[in-house]
C-alpha cells in the first residue's frame, strides 16, 4: 500500500514538472518569436544606453581620453572613429557605431549578430553641446569666442583656425558624414537688430569654401534685392541645384534655415570705416530671404589681432589698411581672411555699380558688381538648433540636430 501511494506521488511530482518545463519552452519560444519583430530595444549600460539587435553584444572596453573607464562619461563626448567592434574576434568594419552626447544614446548598425563585442573610446568635446545659440553665449569670453563692441554685444568666433567648423548641408541628419555634408563655419551668434526675429538669438553660418567665383550682379547694379547672385542662391540653388562646386541645399537643410530680413545698408567710403562702423552703416535698406553672403563687419570682427591688446587695435583700424605690414597679424588671425577675393553683402552707397568685397591681400574695398569674385553662401539657423556631436575641429566638426 505505502508502496503505491510512492509510485503517486512521483507520477504527481512527474506530471508537474512536464508542465512547468512546456510552459518554460513555450514562454522562451514565444519571446524569441516576438523579438523577431522588434527592430531595436534599450538596456541601461551604466550612465548611458544601448541601442541593439537581438544578439549578445558586449561592451568590452572603455576609454575616455585615453584613460580606461567603468563607465560612460557624462557631458559632451565624442565616439572617437578608433572605437569599433568584432563578431567572433574578427573585427566587422560594416558595423557602424554612433553617440549621441545630448541623450546617451547608442546606435549600432546594421544588425549585428551573437558574440560581437565592441570597444568604445571617448574623447571630450569642444566647447558647445545642446542649444547652438545658448552654447556660443555661455561660451562667450574664451579664447575663440569673443564679444563684438555693438550694443549687441554678438558672440562671433575669432582668430586664425577657431573650431568652428560643423557639418551643413547634408543629406541625412540621422548619419551625417564628410561624403553626405558639406563644411560649413559658424560667424556668430546675433540679436534680432541684425536679423529681425524678434527676441531671437541666431546662429549665423557661412559655407567653409567658396562655391565658386559669380558676378554679384550680372546688370552690374549694387541692389541685393535684385541682384542675379541673389536670385540664383535663393532659387535654384536653395531649391536644391548644384551651383559651382556646391551642391543645391537639401530639404533638410532647408527646414532649418531661418528666413530673416537681411540689412543692406551701404557705406559712401571705405578707406577709413572700421569694423563697428560698417556695423552701424550695414542698418538700413532691408530684403528678407534665407541665404546671403558675410558682411564687412563679419570679416573685421573676426580677427583675433593675436591677443587681447592687438585685437583692440585690429578693431580701431580701418578695414582698409588691413594690408599694410604694420596690421598684417589683423587679418592673418582672422579665419574668413582666404588669401582670395570674396563678395560681401554690402553695397558702396556712393556709387550704384560698386559692392564692398575682401582683397586676396586681406584689405576691404569696394569693386564693380559685375566682376566675379569668390561667393561663400550665408545663413542663419532656426533658434531650435543643437550640437549632439564633434568638436568643431575640421576633423570632427559639430553635427548639427533640431529640438
């Protein structure tokens, strides 16, 4: 009798354990098969997160500038190109790895598959993270951001290389790269008695190189409004066609772009104008559109001088004398300063068939509209403007994302 109710018993015991076991199998398949359908899910990894495919992927190493690390760092760091990861101890140079500094957000794409391990190194960031505007102003006093003497008082970036180099212009945002975007620099950023937002602080850009030499008015007649290299920039070339070594500005771009009314005020001389009297004498007329070209002022107030003490002088010295030996350190610290001719905004107010442009000597003067000289395309952004990457270095410039 004892010896039946055993056998019971371990054909109970017997029974329940078949049970849990279908129901453990049946719970891991129907896991497996609904992850099939996920794209992508997050785990937490220490002070950040990790975007991954469904197979195991270990984070194996950390750097942040060059040191080894337990975790993530906080604050604006950048994925250096030397991190990168293997599958089965090979390296996969498919894999494409991506951070974002704002959101401690990873990406690693495409689909990686079990056993990759991934080795990341950090290296920290240049000055700006998060709002483009907000960033430049905290910044403003450092050694690349510097006040103008305006009432404004605008934030611009001086001296002779600052980095201020982002990528613009791309096709997409989500991966923007040296082949997808062009090289675009930050002027500054500017109060709405420059631009005419109200309330508004504006980041203004300008294209890193010259898209070409064009006539700034094929009529050969100094009004922006009118002019064929206005019409040709914020037409087909905003509309997305090609012009000289530009491509046309992409869809994207386009979106963050602000239209802004642009000051056309001229200037009756120019051999004793400094960069604030080019400031004030640039208010006046007015044309509203997106792309434009640098000022006179933009040019001055871009100098560092070398230092402090020097930049006082470039600044109390007329545009004009930039090229003589004695203010020679004006313009070889001013990054916008090419060694080329280049086409400025600004009209000479005196003569109706004569535009403010930069001599390839570094000196600002004034020439006929329907000469062809460099033309660096310029804009300002929309104030919902971010840095969620880069430096500003040319090697790792800003990569610009919209809150």
């Amino acid at each position: 009798m004892n010896f039946e109710t055993l056998k019971k018993s371990h054909l109970k015991r017997n029974i329940i354990i078949g049970v849990v076991a279908v129901l453990v199998i049946s719970a891991v398949i129907l896991n497996f098969t609904r992850a099939k359908y996920r794209v992508t899910q997050s785990i937490p990894l220490v002070n950040g997160t990790i975007n991954y495919s469904l197979a195991d992927i270990n984070i194996v190493a950390i750097t942040v500038d060059g040191v080894p690390s337990d975790t993530i760092p906080d604050g604006n760091y950048n994925l250096l190109d030397t991190s990168y990861c293997t599958v089965d101890g090979e390296e996969d140079t498919t894999i494409q790895l991506s951070y974002d500094s704002a959101t401690k957000n990873f990406t690693i794409t495409p689909f990686t598959t079990k056993g990759t391990k991934c080795y990341l190194d950090f290296e920290e960031g240049g000055l700006l993270s998060g709002n483009l505007a907000e960033s430049i102003i905290a910044n403003a006093g450092t050694e690349q951001i510097l006040n103008d003497d305006t009432s404004a008082q605008n934030p611009r970036f001086v001296g002779a290389n600052p980095n201020n180099y982002v990528l613009f212009n791309c096709d997409d945002y989500n991966n923007p790269s040296s082949s997808t975007c062009e090289l675009w620099r930050i002027i500054g950023v500017f109060s709405d008695d420059t631009h005419g937002q109200n309330g508004e602080k504006l980041v203004k850009l300008i294209r890193s190189e010259s898209i070409g030499s064009y006539v700034w008015d094929s009529g050969n007649v100094n009004d922006w409004s009118s002019a064929s290299l206005q019409k040709s920039l914020n037409g087909s070339y905003l509309s997305g066609t090609t012009l000289g070594s530009g491509k046309g500005i992409t869809s994207a771009t386009n979106d963050m772009i602000q239209e802004v009314t642009w000051k056309l005020g001229g200037s009756s001389t120019y051999n004793d104008v400094t960069a604030s009297m080019f400031y004030e004498r640039e208010r006046g007329t007015e044309w509203t559109g997106k792309i434009g070209l640098m000022y006179p002022s933009d040019y001055g107030y871009a100098t560092s001088g070398g230092d402090t003490t020097d930049r006082t002088s470039c600044l109390a010295t007329p545009l004009y004398s930039w090229n003589s030996p004695s203010y020679s350190y004006c313009k070889n610290n001013d990054w916008l300063f090419t060694g080329k001719y280049q086409w400025t905004l600004t009209p000479n107010s005196s003569r109706s068939n004569y535009v403010f442009f930069v001599y390839y000597h570094g000196y600002v003067g004034t020439s006929y509209a329907g000469y062809s000289y460099a033309v660096r395309p310029s804009v300002y952004l929309k104030s919902n403007i971010a840095i969620s990457g880069g430096d500003g270095s040319i090697d790792f410039p800003y990569v610009l994302t919209v809150l």
